[in-house]
C-alpha cells in the first residue's frame, strides 16, 4: 500500500481493506468428514486508513490486528458465516471488497508456507519438485503469495502490483532491511 501511495494510486485517507483466507477445515469443533469435497477456505479482513497502514512505526499493530483476524475464524464464526450464506436468497450479489478494490485499495495475501510440495509424488515421468513458483507475469494485481520454505531455508514472496508501484515497492527502505528484491 505505501507503494501504492508513492506511485499516486491511492491517497492517504483512503480506507484500504486486507484480506486473507484461512483453512476452515482447521477451525471446526467436529471435523468435517475425510471424503468432504470442497474447498472450506474462508477469508477475513481488516480495515485500516492508507495513512495508518503505511506508517513504518504502525507495522507491529497492523501485524497485531491480522493476527486478531487471522484468531477470529473459529468454528463461532463459520457456524455464523453458514447461516447467514444460507439466507441470501442470492449469493451472486454478494463481493469481497478487497477483490472489488484489488486494484487500488484492496490487498490479499495468500499463505502457502505449509503446503509440502517436496512431499507429493509427481508421477514415474517427472523428477521430486524442487521449487513451487507462479507463471511470469505473477498472479492477480494485488496479491502477495508466501511460497514454502526453499530447501536451502530461505523463503519466497511474489507481490504482484502495477509497474508504477513495484518501482516504488522496490525503493522502498523499510522493506529493503528485510529482503532481498528481484
């Protein structure tokens, strides 16, 4: 989002929204059964000013509240998200904000830190996999992807942004001190 800022897309009072989803399968009190097929991943999202998300010394209590977010999807919160879908008499017009803005205000990140790619088997006619990457070009506009742990250790993100921003992004001082840019 400060990239964002920097590149004029967005201005400091807008209101910038983050999602992320979260494995439901994770959070029920009775787990659902093994041959359930269907993907139960269930976004939350904060909501913050671009001014306030952006300040370096903000950092720690905007981690803070993705935490609390990231807590709040409970099986409470998925018994209530059920009911609810349930009463809609028409799902299609329900949206994702962060999806509606993604191009501006909206940011998604989507976690694939655990997912044990080395572990599948790929079949007779392809060897163990030994990294896990987008197409070039990245993924949606907006989007940050943690990968799994490289077998060296070290980690991969891709952030997908407009040029505009990504020049910014990598330009950057707060986020120069933690990672290397490609």
């Amino acid at each position: 989002m400060a990239a964002r800022l920097k590149a004029g897309i967005v201005s400091a009072s807008d209101a910038s929204t983050f999602g992320k989803p979260i494995d439901g399968r994770s959070q029920l009190s009775t787990p659902l059964p093994i041959d359930f097929l269907g993907n139960l991943a269930v976004r939350f999202k904060v909501g913050e000013s671009v001014q306030k998300l952006t300040a370096p010394e903000n950092l720690r209590a905007v981690a803070f509240q993705i935490r609390a977010g990231v807590k709040s999807v409970d099986d409470v919160y998925l018994k209530n998200l059920v009911t609810l879908l349930q009463e809609v008499p028409d799902t299609g017009q329900l949206f994702i904000d962060c999806l509606e803005h993604i191009k501006t205000t909206g940011l998604i990140l989507t976690p694939w830190a655990r997912f044990d790619y080395a572990g599948l088997s790929w079949g007779s006619r392809f060897d163990e996999c030994e990294i896990f990457k987008f197409p070039a070009g990245g993924y949606m506009n907006g989007t940050a992807v943690i990968f799994p742990p490289l077998r060296d250790g070290d980690w991969e993100v891709t952030l997908t942004l407009e040029e505009t921003a990504i020049k910014a992004f990598k330009e950057d001082e707060t986020w120069r001190r933690f990672a290397r840019m490609e």
